[in-house]
C-alpha cells in the first residue's frame, strides 16, 4: 500500500454498523505490526517491542509472510482484529501521511492506533447491543454513547486526552444491561436446563460441553481455551472477552450468540457446519473454507 496521502471514501468517522468497523489492511499503515509489542509465546515466533516494525514487514506495509503465518510461528498474527481502526488513524487522523512519510508523527500515530482501536472495539459491541434490545431508554443510551465515542474521533489531540476508563465504564454498564435482557428472554423459566455452573470470568478450560444447551448462558471473560462446545446451542450466550482459544465449535450454533467477535472465531476451531451470524465469516483455518451464513443480521 502507498505511503502517499490517499483519501478514503467512508466518513471521517465510522458509522455505527459492523462493515466500517472491519479490518482494511490496503487503507493502513501497518499499525499492527508496528506499534503493538509482543513477547515470544506459542503465539508470535520472536519478542517485538511496541513502537517498532516487525521484521516481516516489507517497505509497502504489506507481510512478506502473509500466507505462511501460522506455520512460522505468528499464530497471534491471524487472530488479530483492529475492528477497523488501523484505517481510521491511517486516512482519516493522519490524513493518509504514513509514519515512514513524515517519521515524527510516530510518537503520536502509535499511541493513537492503541486508543482508537479500544474505541472501534466499543462500538462493534455497542452496535450489536442497539439491535438486541427492546428498551427505548436503552437504544438512547448506546446512541449518545455512539455520538461520544464518535466524536472524539475527529484529531489525533483529542484521541490522545480521552478518559478512557470512564468511557469503558459507561459502555460495559450498558453492555451488561442489555446482556442480562437478552440472556432473561432465554431464561424465562429459569436457568435449570444450564447443568454447569456458569459465572463471569469462570475457568472453563478444556471443558467436555459438547451438545449442552448453552442458551443464555454468562459465558463473559470465561476461559473456554481448548474446551469441547461441538453441537452446542449458544443462542443468547455472553460471550464478551471470552477466551475461545482452539475452542471446538463444530456443529455448534451461535447465529445469536451476545458479543461474539471475528477474533474469538479465528482462535478457535470450527468448520462449515458452525451457524455464525451473518455478518460474520469462517476463518480461512478452519477446516471447510466454505462460508455458513445464518442467524440474525446485526448492523
């Protein structure tokens, strides 16, 4: 990709649906591979500080090893999802002005990629949650919170002083609101049919679920690594910050799952037979490449 000044065609700041809040790697300086950090684990082959290119990177912002990711160590490569932020800083904070381009922007563009992404990330969840619920008072909530989180997306000054914790506040607030209205439509007569013990946050690792019925099931910050959801029903299931690592979702449906994200689908194990909302894709590693695209619409 260049890394002349190029205008993009979308809105100075994303509208609140899923399409502008989706990766476009051709429209972004590389700011994954160049201002996160990352240590060598099963996930990333080689230790990367924060702030500098990775060594795959080639001189057009592209990956001189793209297709052979996982085979050479960057698992954590393909999982990765900026939610449309690399882009956003690219062209739209930057003025499309790469920080090869203009070096000295670095120390400002780098920070505001990490800021920008927490901000595109509370919008992919607070565009699903204005679909999902049915309280007017509620729908208000998560469109002020929109048109904040929005507009203080217009400079690089402005990104850099938000108060993040006090926006993260405010949108988990309504995020577990609309959570516990969902979740209560699948649990109207209890939750006797959920025979595990669920809670936020609950170790789950490795678990045999297959064919449990899941629906409405708190599933937040719950550490699935490696658990056995084959077959499951997961309809209504928070699954906010779940970790889904290698995950088996085979034949499992989570056409409506609450807060599912493309990043937890590509950590996880699947094929064509896992139902997933219709704005969502297989990943390219799961083992039918083939696309199953049922559920709700959410947008």
């Amino acid at each position: 990709m260049p890394s002349t000044s190029k205008n993009l065609t979308a809105p100075s700041v994303p509208a609140l649906n899923r399409e502008s809040l989706r990766p476009d790697c051709s429209n972004c300086f590389a700011l994954c591979c160049t201002a996160l950090g990352f240590s060598r684990t099963i996930d990333f082959a080689v230790d990367k500080p924060a702030g500098t290119p990775c060594r795959n990177l080639a001189p057009d912002f592209s990956c001189t090893i793209h297709d052979s990711l996982r085979p050479r160590g960057f698992r954590g490569c393909t999982v990765f999802d900026c939610f449309g932020a690399g882009q956003n800083v690219s062209q739209n904070l930057f003025g499309g002005i790469s920080w090869k381009a203009s070096p000295e922007t670095a120390k400002r563009m780098f920070p505001a990629f990490e800021i920008v992404r927490q901000l595109h990330e509370m919008l992919w969840y607070l565009a699903e949650a204005g679909t999902r619920t049915f309280d007017p008072d509620t729908s208000h909530q998560v469109d002020r919170l929109r048109r904040t989180i929005e507009s203080a997306m217009t400079d690089a000054r402005q990104v850099l002083s938000l108060n993040l914790g006090d926006l993260h506040a405010r949108v988990r607030s309504v995020l577990m609101g609309v959570s516990e209205e969902v979740r209560a439509s699948y649990l109207a007569m209890g939750d006797d049919h959920l025979d595990v013990a669920f809670a936020p946050g609950a170790d789950l690792m490795g678990k045999k679920l297959r064919s449990r019925p899941l629906c409405g099931a708190n599933l937040r910050g719950a550490y699935l690594i490696a658990a056995d959801l084959r077959d499951c029903d997961l309809s209504g299931a928070d699954l906010l910050g779940a970790d889904l690592r290698d995950a088996r979702l085979e034949g499992a449906d989570l056409s409506k799952a609450l807060y599912l994200t493309q990043a937890q689908l590509n950590a996880a194990q699947g094929n064509t037979s896992t139902r997933l909302p219709v704005d969502f894709d297989n990943p390219f590693n799961w083992s039918d490449n083939s696309k199953e695209r049922t559920g709700q619409t959410i947008n």
